[in-house]
C-alpha cells in the first residue's frame, strides 16, 4: 500500500514538472519584446520617462518606465505591428511608428528625446529593418501574409520551411504527402539528421519523440505566424540539434 501511495505521488510530481516546462516554453517562444534606452541630446540617460507600446492590430497599450540608466523593457509582446511612445515633463514626444514585432526577437528602439514642449514631437517612420543584436539565432519567420499567398504542396505549412537557409527535403518526399498522423515532412536542417528537430506549437511542446516530427500539423488558415530557428537558439532549446519550429 505505502508502494503504491509513493508511486502516485511520484507520477504527479513529475506530470506538473513536464506541465511547467511547457508553461515555461509558452512564455518564451510565442511572444516578442522591444527593449532600448532612453537619452537627452547630449546622450546622458534620462530615467524616470514613460514607454508605452500600443499594439496597432488590438490597441491594448504595455507601459514601462526608464530606470535609472534610461533602460526600458516589454519582454512578453504577442507579434504583430507596435507603435512605441516616450514620454517625459520637459522633452518633446517621441514615436516610432510600425515596428514589426515577431515570436522569440527581441527588437531594440533607442529613443534621443530632444527638449522641448509636450506639444511638439519626434516622429521616427520609414526606417530600414533593424538589426538582430540581443541574439545570435539564425532563423527564418514567415507570416500569415506570406502564408496565404505562397503555395504549398498539399495545402501542408511545414513545406514551407523548405525556404530557409540549410533545409532540405529527401527527394522521395519531394512528390509524396507525409504518411505520418501529424502530416508532416521529414527535414533536414543543416545536415543533422530529422529527429534532431523539435517542434513547439503556441509555445507547448509539439515533437514526436522517435522521428522529431510535428505530432500536430495546424491548418494555413489558422496561423499567424511560422519561425524556423536553424542554428544558435537559446539556451532553453538545448535538447534541439537540427532545426525549432515555433508555430503560433
């Protein structure tokens, strides 16, 4: 009796520790971030400035304000396009309009706030992209736009990935459907064999253990975002040796 009451207990501690590290995945691979400093003219750091990011598809606006090295930070922004104000007595307004946010980046928009009036205000548009400096990871994102225009053999999403740098596709699938419950393809990325892939889908665990394949293979329709990082992911991918596929 005392055997079987230890084992359940056992079996539940590890159930909710395989349920965290999935709470743990949803937090960081579906959502985005913007982050930067806020400075005067002459570069010093002014704290004490309101950030607001206002998400131009739903309007629900995120606050922050500038600690004491004129640092600000939204780590948790579901993707979409963000416009980011700055606020502070004494400066003119800052807005920088469009910035296209996407699943696991991390985008930084510096703010120089010349002085001035509440009235009177910086407008930052039509800037190229911005760089990638917070990560090192390689990947490639192709959004619901690109989606529904793009075609796909069989309807299928996962072909797609066949566009980023260093996927390729033995040339038996080439011409076939998948065969597997999850629909998808077998991928290689950069070399390393397809069951060196993993799969995450609105940020839960989506790999099947033998083959690294999708256990669940969504509908076009119903993505808004496709990610495939193929080298120097996060630490918290470590367990991943080909290519992460982030579906949300």
């Amino acid at each position: 009796m005392m055997n079987s009451v230890l084992y359940r207990f056992l079996t539940l501690i590890a159930v909710l520790t395989l349920v965290g590290i999935g709470t743990l995945h949803g937090q960081t691979a579906v959502t985005g971030g913007i982050e930067g400093n806020v400075t005067d003219p002459s570069g010093a750091a002014i704290s004490g400035a309101t950030v607001e990011a206002t998400n131009t598809g739903d309007s629900v606006t995120k606050q922050d304000v500038t600690n004491n090295d004129g640092a600000y930070r939204f780590p948790s922004l579901i993707p979409g396009t963000y416009t980011v104000t700055v606020k502070k007595v004494g400066f003119s307004l800052f807005v920088r309009d469009a910035t296209w946010i996407d699943a696991g980046i991390i985008v930084r928009i510096d703010a120089k706030l010349p002085v001035g009036s509440a009235n009177s205000k910086v407008e930052v548009t039509g800037e190229a992209p911005l760089l990638q400096t917070d990560s090192a990871e390689v990947n490639e994102t192709i959004h619901s736009t690109e989606i529904g225009a793009l075609p796909t053999f069989g309807n299928n999403i996962t072909r797609l990935t066949l566009l980023a740098p260093g996927a390729s596709m033995a040339s038996g699938q080439l011409d076939l459907h998948p065969e597997n419950a999850g629909s998808d393809f077998n991928l290689n990325i950069n070399g390393a064999a397809p069951n060196a892939n993993g799969h995450l889908l609105d940020g839960v665990e989506n790999t099947e253990a033998i083959q690294g394949l999708s256990l669940i293979v969504p509908s076009n329709d119903s993505v808004q975002e496709l990610k495939l990082a193929t080298s120097n992911y996060d630490a918290e991918y470590g367990k991943v040796a080909g290519g992460l596929w982030q579906i949300t």
